[in-house]
C-alpha cells in the first residue's frame, strides 16, 4: 500500500505490541467494503436491515456500559499541565504511553488490524488533514468510510507532506475502568482503548477534527470549531453562509437541514447544508473567513429525529446508514425510536437486546425506553435531500455570520447580536447550557461551555480564547457579526414558548438583515435584540405579545448571571484574556442600569 516509512513504522509498532493474527489495509474499496460488510453480519457485529425498505443499511449495539463520550476519561496529554488547561483532563505524556500500552499489549490476539487511512476534508484541498486510525472493529472501519474520506490517495498526500495524525484504538475487553480516551496535541497522536462507542472511537470526528485539529489551529493560525454549516439562498439567488455553535443534541443538525416555513419557500428560499457538526474556519480571499465541513457523513442523535423535526435528516438515514443503539423490530427487520413516529411495533428488541413493547416496565414501574436516548444514525452527506453544492468546496464558503447558542430555560433571548467582535467573542466565551445525553453524567445540569468547545478543546481554554480574538482582528474589516440564540425559553409550566424546528428561519431571516444593515434593533445591556415587529410571524399562530416575552433581558436573571460568569472566568487565572476581563466590568456596568 505505501512505501513512507513513517507510516510503515507506525504501523509496526502497533503491530508489535497489540499482536493481530492478521493486518489488512483499507483502501477504500466498495469491493472491499461490501467482504467486511459481510464478515460483520457473519459474526454478528452488525445485523443487515431489510433491503427493500432500508437499503445498504446495517444495526449495531455497543455494550451497555458504553453509550456515550466519556469526558471524565478523556484526556489531553501535553507536555507541560498547564497548556492543557483547567477545563480538561491532564495526563503526563510519558505515563499515559506507558499505561495505555500495558493496556494495548497482546489486546488483538484472535482479531485482526485494520489500518484506516482517512482524510479529514476533501482529498488534496487547502484545508484537508491526513490521519490513519489503527482499529479491531469492523464497525468502525464501516463508520469511518461514512464519515472520513478513506482512500489509499490518502497514503500518497501523506507521503507528500511527511506529517499525519496517528490513531489507535482497539475494543480491548470494552472495561470501563480501563476505557481511556487519549489526546497527545504535541504528537499528532490519538489513543483510545476499551470503548466501542461512536464519539470515542471513530477518531477522525471529535478526537481528531477538534481536540486536535484545535491545537493544530491555534499553531497554524486557524480554527476548528463545533459548529454547524449552512447556506440561506434567497429570492434573488444570493447565498449567505452562517456558522453556527452548540452543545450536543441541542438542534444542530435540525438546524443545520432546517426547511423554512410556507412564507419563506413560497418566495423562493432555500437552505442548503454544508456540515451539521464541525466547521475548520481560515481567513481566505478578499480577507474574509471561509469555512469547511471536514467530514463526509453525519453522526446524528435518533430519537426525536421524525418527519416534522427534521425531514432532511430522516431522508438521509433511509439508506447506507449505520444505526447505534435504537429499537430493533425483527418482524420488519427495520428499526423504530422514541420520537420518530406514534406508532412503536408491539413487539421488538430494545437497544440492551431485550424483547420489549411498549408497555415494559423496570422494577421501578417506569417506562423503559427502546431506543438509548444517545442512540444514532451514521448516513452519508450525499444522501441529505439539502446537501449544499458547495459541499466539496476546496476552498470552503465565506461566512457571513457565527452564531452561538444553547439551552438556557429564562436567561438568554430568543436572539441578539454581540456589539463587535470583541464583544462576540465574550458571548461564545459565556455561553451555558443545560446538559443533554450525548455526554455521561447528570442530564439538565447547566454548565458553561464556551462557544460549545468544553469538550473539545485541545488546549488551553485562556489561550483559545485569545486565539479568537487574534483571528477577528486578521478580519477586522470583513469579520462575521455574531449573535447569540435560544429556542428554549419556557414558560411557567416548562414549556417550550419559540416553536422552533422550520420557524428557526425567522430568526436567521432577522440575522441576516442585520447583517445587510437591513432593519435596526433594540439595544440591551447584554447586545442588539430584534424590535418584535422585524420577526417575521407570517403564517404562525404566535403573537408580538408572546415573542416579546422571550426577547426580555431581565435585571435580576443577568445579575446573577453575571456573577456566575465571574466565577467561571477565575478558574483561567492570568491566561484569561484581558479583553474578557473588560468585557465582564462592562456587561455589570450596563445590567446595574437596566430599568426594573
């Protein structure tokens, strides 16, 4: 396959120490695709979902113990602690290698080694990275041709550039007292044992396209963001490219294939999607910055994924897909989750393995769930009914607005705008949000994480901050405006009060007048929000007097707000920007004077 020494060393190594009976290089193949696809139906891995109604589609279920990203076992293993900061878990490079391979040894005896070569962006463009992930599961070699592009091309731009990621992962024995997923920034090395979950072993999405690409980033001078793509064209036939910011399973792939409402497709609106979960941002012609969406397929939450919240990406599981974690029916050999519709088989196999209807109960009398509530699809870009044409772009799209966001219950406005970019890059460093099932631990918990990168930074919070603020003022002039947003304002019941979903364009119609200096706003103590009559309510049973409610800025609520923000920026120290520092007196300068 390749000549390059390094990547035969590498190679080597691993061999060595993990000990397959055999090795077998991916190239990328459909021939080759289809014998693996084959060999994992024949040991079970994977099941083969009913041809006719899924086609191409497979059904997987990782171990009970093993359904989420770990964040308390994930670590940056920098030479120096502080460079890892206090917002991630910190190993000693030396002691992480020597412990994880004492875990490694003689892990593939009996199994065979997969050597991945995969590009993270499209193959040879400005903005593509190279990595190869060594693996024992087929099922991760299946997931990483959907969501990387693998090809043995990748060995010779290897070749040409000398410098790659390297990735090693193997199920182990799937212990959770020995699962360890390891960053090593310094080294372009990516280490991760004893998981078979999505999120820590297909080592080209969260390990590699942000804790390492962010680290690469910072160094190179550009950014690797968690951040969605998409593209507004209007009547006119202009398109205007967003990027937008937030925690897991808060509406970024809904979003990200948003269809707009009747009064908007009516006159001619479309939304194209250029990436649903990870943006790679440089400064590019005419001194704007462009961005990329460095995979090649979506790894999304199911449940709640249906017909009404998200068409775009229904369609986009119907076939080639790879289903993790839901409901199995084996009467239809297809699958079902909480959510998708109100029609669950009366009789199936729950994500445990379990025979379950819908009305199983645990021993507390409580519903038990078909599906995990992090179970997912992985479904090819192609396949997505609004994929933008601009997907393949060598040289990405030009931004003309980042927006974060998050779910916060009473603080945050439906919308507002940042003052400048300064001023933006204190919003994303603010945001909070109520935790959700993508991660382990407590669910609704509110936590800071900062322009939704908590989990995902591969180095010091302080110093990507400033790195932000370095990047805004390389494009001071023709910086994107940055907003903030919340669909999830509720009322006094608990109720989502903002309709969301297709009605999220109304907000992203406002943004983007803002943008052309189009309508003007009302100017808070926390930003710009919208005048209530420039939201666009054509159509939708919800009145001025309600979208005032949840445009309000409320004394009390930043009061405390601001506080808490204080208390999040100390854990810094003396590498929080001082621009945050400033940004933080002024924010308590303008809530004193809010009006009760």
């Amino acid at each position: 396959m390749t000549q390059n020494q390094q990547i035969l060393d590498f190679v080597a190594k691993y061999q060595a120490l993990m000990n397959p009976d055999k090795v077998v290089w991916i190239d990328g193949s459909k021939a080759q695709k289809n014998a693996l696809t084959e060999e994992a139906i024949e040991t079970g891995e994977v099941l083969k979902l009913n041809n006719k109604l899924l086609p191409g589609c497979l059904y997987h279920r990782t171990a009970i113990n093993d359904v989420a990203r770990v964040e308390n076992r994930t670590f940056i293993c920098s030479q120096d602690k502080t460079n890892a900061g206090p917002t991630n878990n910190w190993m000693d490079p030396q002691e992480a290698y020597a412990k994880l391979d004492a875990i490694a040894k003689d892990c593939m005896v009996g199994r065979t080694m997969y050597v991945i070569p995969f590009s993270m962006g499209k193959i040879g463009s400005p903005f593509a990275k190279y990595g190869i992930e060594l693996t024992d599961s087929i099922y991760v070699v299946l997931n990483m041709i959907i969501m990387t592009r693998v090809s043995d091309k990748v060995l010779d731009k290897i070749g040409e550039s000398g410098t790659f990621v390297r990735g090693i992962h193997s199920k182990v024995k799937l212990e959770e007292a020995n699962r360890y997923i390891c960053q090593f920034p310094e080294d372009n090395t990516i280490y991760s044992l004893n998981s078979g979950y999505g999120g820590n072993v297909l080592l080209g999405k969260k390990c590699f396209a942000l804790r390492i690409a962010s680290y690469q980033g910072w160094k190179e001078g550009w950014m690797a963001e968690h951040m969605l793509i998409l593209g507004i064209q209007k009547p006119d036939g202009d398109t205007k490219y967003v990027a937008a910011a937030f925690p897991s399973a808060c509406g970024k792939t809904n979003l990200a294939m948003l269809i707009p409402p009747d009064c908007y497709t009516s006159k001619g609106y479309k939304v194209f999607t250029v990436g649903d979960d990870i943006a790679w941002i440089r400064k590019g012609r005419g001194g704007k910055l462009y961005a990329v969406n460095p995979e090649n397929g979506f790894f999304g939450v199911a449940p709640g994924t249906n017909i009404k919240s998200n068409p775009n990406a229904l369609i986009s599981t119907q076939k080639n897909t790879i289903f993790t974690n839901v409901l199995y029916n084996p009467k239809t050999n297809t699958v079902w989750w909480e959510g998708l519709d109100k029609n669950p088989p009366a009789e199936a196999i729950d994500w445990k393995g379990n025979p379950w209807t819908p009305n199983t109960v645990d021993a507390n009398g409580v519903k038990v769930k078909g599906a995990h509530p992090n179970s997912r699809f992985t479904a090819p870009a192609k396949n997505c009914p609004c994929i933008s044409p601009e997907f393949e772009s060598r040289t990405g799209v030009p931004l003309t607005a980042i927006i974060f966001g998050g779910r916060r219950a009473k603080a945050a406005p439906l919308v507002y705008e940042s003052f400048n970019w300064k001023h933006g890059v204190f919003v994303g460093a603010i945001m909070a949000s109520e935790t959700t099932a993508a991660a382990a631990g407590a669910v609704g918990v509110v936590r800071h994480d900062p322009m939704a990168m908590l989990p995902f930074c591969g180095y010091h919070m302080g110093d990507y901050f400033q790195h932000w603020l370095n990047i805004g003022a390389k494009v001071k002039k023709n910086a994107p405006r940055i907003f903030n947003v919340n669909w999830f304002r509720t009322d006094a019941n608990g109720n989502f009060i903002w309709p969301g979903y297709g009605d999220n364009m109304r907000v992203l119609d406002w943004i983007l007048k803002r943008c052309e200096n189009a309508v003007d706003a009302k100017e808070t103590a926390i930003g710009y929000v919208p005048n209530s009559a420039d939201i666009e309510l054509d159509g939708l049973d919800f009145s001025t007097k309600d979208l005032e409610t949840i445009l309000d800025v409320d004394k009390t609520t930043w009061t405390a707000e601001s506080e808490d923000i204080e208390k999040f920026f100390e854990k810094f120290g003396d590498r929080l920007p001082a621009e945050l520092k400033n940004q933080l007196t002024a924010l308590k300068r303008r809530v004193k004077k809010i009006s009760n």
